[in-house]
C-alpha cells in the first residue's frame, strides 16, 4: 500500500490525524522514514511537542518546515527516539541474565549480541560489564544500534553526567555485579567515561527496525521499552525479523511491558520464567 492509500483509507479522520497523517506522508516521501505504523496515542504527543516547541498554530505548519530543512527532520527524529534508559535497568532481568543466560553462553565459541533500539547505550555498556565479569567479553561481538544519530554519537563516546553513577552503582549491585561499579569508568570534570575495554567489541551503526533488516545469527537480541510505541503491524513485523535473526535457542529480552503473547511468533518461543520477558526461541518442528 503505497503513503497516499494509506492516507485515504483511514476513515473518519479527525483533523489532527488528519494533519498527523499528511505530515507523515511528507516525511516518508521526502526522507524514506515510514512512521504509519506508530502508537497514534504516542504520534500525537511527540508530534504536539514538536509543534509547540516551534510555535506553529496547527500541525500542518510543520509539513513545509520539514520538508525544506533536513535539520528539522533530525529534530523530529529525536522527538519520536525513545531515549529514557540507565544502566542496568530492572536491575532484576540483569540479574536472570547473568545467572540463568550466561552460563550457557560459555559453550559457544563466539557470541553474538545486538541491542536494538539501543538509545544511548547505557544498556549496552551494562551488558558488557556483566560479559566482562564471566569472562566471556573477549569472544563476544556486540551491535548496538538505533536510527537517531544523536543517541548513537553519546553512546559511542560512552560519556554520562557524573552524578547518575551513584544511581547505576545501586543498580549494578542489584544486578549480581561483583566488582564496584567504579572501576569501570573514570571521572573527568562532571561526567564519567565508560572503560575503553567495555566497548572494544562494540559496533555502534544506525539502523531502522521500520525499514532495515537484521544483523545475521545472534545469541542474544535486546529491544526493551522500543516495541511499545509500534501498532500490532509494526511490532509482528519487527518480532518476526528477530525471530529470524536469532540462532535456535538464542534469547530475546524485551521490556517489562513488552510481550511476544498474542502476536504472529508466540509458538515460536518459550519464556524462560513467568512474567521475565526473557524468551527462548525453541527448535522448528518438522511436519509429518
């Protein structure tokens, strides 16, 4: 279905989705950015945002601005990335990771991890000192990804405001760690630089889960607090490309409240305890 049917086929339209849905198509013309399968509960506030941080009477007023300044689109992107992580968060599923996913990862001679969505990489670096204290660092390869370039440079340089470390180190104890959370970075000035060893086995890229495929076989694939903001569409379509990225018996770790549960690849896994969001994905059955 092409933008323009899109538009047309939605019935009833208020104006405002109305306004939402031409913005949308001018957005995926002009930069090849579908956005027609978000959340519209989330389109509507990130969008209303935007319009009042530009102070423009009415949505529409943004089609043109966006068009004709590719730095406003980067300021659009940034408004519908999704941002909001620390390390270790949930410290409890780093926790299930380390003790229930890790030990078995030592049978492989070589890992392979991606974070999808992976913002600005607090989640990444969390994941590399737990790999780190298995030993398992050295033989693993993560890919840490997003499509907001902003994200992507911070987490890159692995530089975070000083005074969050406090709050990390709680998280990280939480988490089973078995070290002080110091020794992995070092203050300069206000911000704390991750240790270079942590991202040695990094690769930082720009991805798009609406439009770009996977990464080859993981073992691991991360994507928390992302599929939250899709419509049913848009989170069947990336599961599905997941499932497909994963070795079998690879592991797939969403959000706390993200779940596989009525969607296209249920069957295709198993949760690894009850309400961890942590999956399985289990062998395919040949028909008989």
């Amino acid at each position: 279905m092409s933008a323009q049917d899109k538009v047309t086929s939605v019935p009833d339209l208020d104006l405002e989705v109305l306004e939402i849905h031409l913005l949308l198509t001018a957005i995926e013309q002009r930069y090849g950015y579908d956005f027609f399968n978000y959340a519209m509960s989330s389109l509507k506030r990130r969008v209303r945002n935007i319009q009042c941080d530009e102070n423009l009477s009415s949505i529409s007023e943004l089609v043109p601005k966006i068009l004709h300044d590719p730095q406003m689109f980067d300021r659009f992107l940034v408004e519908m990335s999704v941002t909001v992580t620390r390390m270790f968060r949930n410290p409890q599923i780093f926790k299930r990771i380390k003790e229930s996913l890790l030990p078995k990862l030592h049978t492989y001679p070589r890992i392979k991890i991606w974070h999808a969505g992976c913002a600005t990489g607090e989640e990444v670096y969390s994941m590399a000192i737990l790999l780190a204290e298995a030993d398992l660092l050295k033989k693993t390869h993560i890919y840490a990804t997003d499509y907001n370039n902003q994200s992507l440079a911070i987490a890159e340089k692995g530089i975070y405001p000083l005074e969050k470390m406090q709050d990390f180190s709680k998280n990280y104890l939480a988490a089973g760690g078995q070290c002080s959370f110091a020794d992995y970075y070092h203050a300069k000035y206000e911000h704390a630089v991750m240790a270079s060893i942590l991202s040695k086995n990094i690769t930082f890229a720009h991805h798009n889960l609406m439009r770009d495929q996977s990464f080859g076989e993981m073992n691991i694939i991360f994507c928390r607090n992302v599929l939250i903001y899709f419509d049913q569409i848009l989170q069947d379509k990336v599961l599905t490309m997941m499932r497909d990225s994963l070795i079998h018996r690879g592991y797939l770790v969403l959000g706390d409240r993200e779940t596989i549960s009525f969607t296209g690849i249920s069957e295709s896994f198993t949760e690894i305890e009850p309400r961890s969001r942590i999956y399985q994905k289990q062998p395919e059955i040949s028909g008989f």
